[in-house]
C-alpha cells in the first residue's frame, strides 16, 4: 500500500494554545486559597490565578465590567486570534479560537462575551470588505480595541429586514440616522459594523453595512444610549447608540450597497458555532 505523508506531522494541535492560555490564567477553581505570594507555582503546577469564580460572580453581582481579565486577555494576545494570519494576525483556522473563547467562557461568561464581540463585529469585513478595510480593522484589533456589531434595533428585534436606521446617499458620503440598541460592546467599541437602510424599498433589498469608525465622526453627531439591565452576564456594555445625521465616507461601505444582509448571513455561519464555545 503506498504511504500517504501525514500533513499534520510537526504540526502544533489546535488545542495546545488553549492549554497555553489556561496554564497562563491559573486556575479558576482555587477561590479560597490565595495564590503564592511569590508567584511560584502551587503544588498541582498551575500559577496563581489572575481571576476566579468567586472574582467572576462578584464582579457579576456589582454589574461591573470585567476589565483585570479582560485586560489579561489582551496582554496574552487573545485579540490577534481575531485577525487572519495575512494581515498580521494568528487567526488559521476555526476550531484554535473556538476552544481559546471556551477556555474564557469558563472562566468568566461575562469577558468572553465581551471580548469576542470583536470576533463578531470583524467577521463581515473579513468576509466581504475592502483590502484598505481590512487593514484598518486589523491594526485596530491588534492594538486592543473594540469592534461592534450594530444589526438590531428595539423596534424590530432580530428582524434585520426591518431596519429603520437609515443611510441617505450625497455625493461621496453617507448621512447615517437611526438607532442601534442592545448592542455589545456599543459604548465601549471604537468601530461599528452597522447596518442600515439605502434605500425605501421595504424588506431585504435596500440594506447595507457600513464600517464606522467613531473617530472620524463629529462627536456632536452620536450618543449612546444607557446600560441596558440585563439577567445574569451583568457587566457587560449592553447599551446603544443613536445617530443624528453622522457623515460617513463612501470607503466605510462594506460589500455591495443595498446588499448588506449577504456577508451578516455568512459571518452568522461562523460566528453562531463560536456560541456553542460560550
């Protein structure tokens, strides 16, 4: 019989960086015994945590957002798992950064949730965007900043086919009006994957994405909106946000225009198996 080669021979397996990141945060289950107060490891080989249940459910109970492992995370380096390897990321395949959210979801619901928002909300422009979007968003990611997802509205839910948010086309830019609300991370983000409306026409055909990075909008042209409260994952930036008449350039377009539901489609085959890790 002739001999296949093994691709996978001097490969690293795909849940040794899991097993890296879980050596890294210690172990969560040690919440009434204080770590070493030199930092050397305790007799099972696992180093002092940087975060427990006991930590987790505080933090939960106050409402207050994760942030000491939140921040670890991005000291570890979770964020550069989010962009693809050609852009300067660590991203090669889907299954590493599955079990690398489960390592976190254990941990702490709350921080996984918010951090792998950033997933999410990058999707669609790994999918559909531009080079020179792709670019922006990578660096943006990798230098541990938030992206959004901003799909739903109160009105309407997760009917995205009734999005009321709307961008008017003048000359080479967009005038963006509407309000976004229950979106993750929408305070916290510094861009927004938004979606909204280019045209009157009812229904899916008329919707588009948009890229949309808060600093380039007149600051006077945005507000957010409150926490939302919510049962159980408490900390996290459940909020909103409105726009009134925010100029956004033609560049921001994700994909096609009146197309936008296609590449929310494609990153929901993605990122609703990345759920199951949560």
């Amino acid at each position: 019989m002739q001999n296949i080669k093994d691709s996978s021979i001097g490969e690293k397996p795909f849940y040794a960086t899991a097993e890296h990141l879980e050596q890294t945060l210690g172990d969560p289950g040690a919440i009434n015994q204080p770590g070493p107060s030199d930092g050397q490891l305790d007799k099972a080989g696992w180093p002092p945590p940087l975060s427990s249940f006991r930590e987790s459910v505080e933090l939960d109970e106050r409402e207050e957002f994760p942030a000491p492992l939140y921040h670890a995370l991005d000291t570890w380096g979770l964020q550069e798992y989010y962009v693809p390897a050609q852009y300067g990321g660590k991203l090669r395949r889907f299954d590493e950064v599955f079990t690398l959210v489960r390592s976190v979801a254990r941990r702490d619901l709350s921080v996984a949730i918010a951090h792998s928002k950033t997933f999410l909300g990058s999707t669609p422009v790994w999918i559909t965007g531009t080079r020179q979007q792709r670019e922006m968003l990578s660096q943006r990611i990798l230098n541990r900043e938030s992206i959004a997802l901003a799909l739903t509205e109160e009105a309407h839910g997760g009917d995205l086919s009734a999005t009321e948010c709307q961008a008017r086309k003048i000359h080479d830019h967009y005038l963006l009006s509407g309000t976004k609300w229950l979106i993750n991370n929408a305070t916290r983000s510094s861009t927004l994957c938004v979606m909204a409306r280019t045209h009157v026409h009812e229904g899916p055909l008329g919707i588009s994405l948009f890229l949309v990075e808060k600093e380039k909008l007149d600051h006077t042209s945005f507000h957010y909106l409150p926490k939302f409260k919510t049962h159980g994952v408490r900390g996290i930036d459940m909020s909103g946000i409105t726009f009134e008449q925010s100029i956004v350039s033609e560049d921001a377009l994700i994909g096609k225009e009146h197309h936008g539901l296609s590449p929310i489609f494609k990153t929901f085959q993605v990122t609703r198996l990345l759920r199951s890790a949560l």
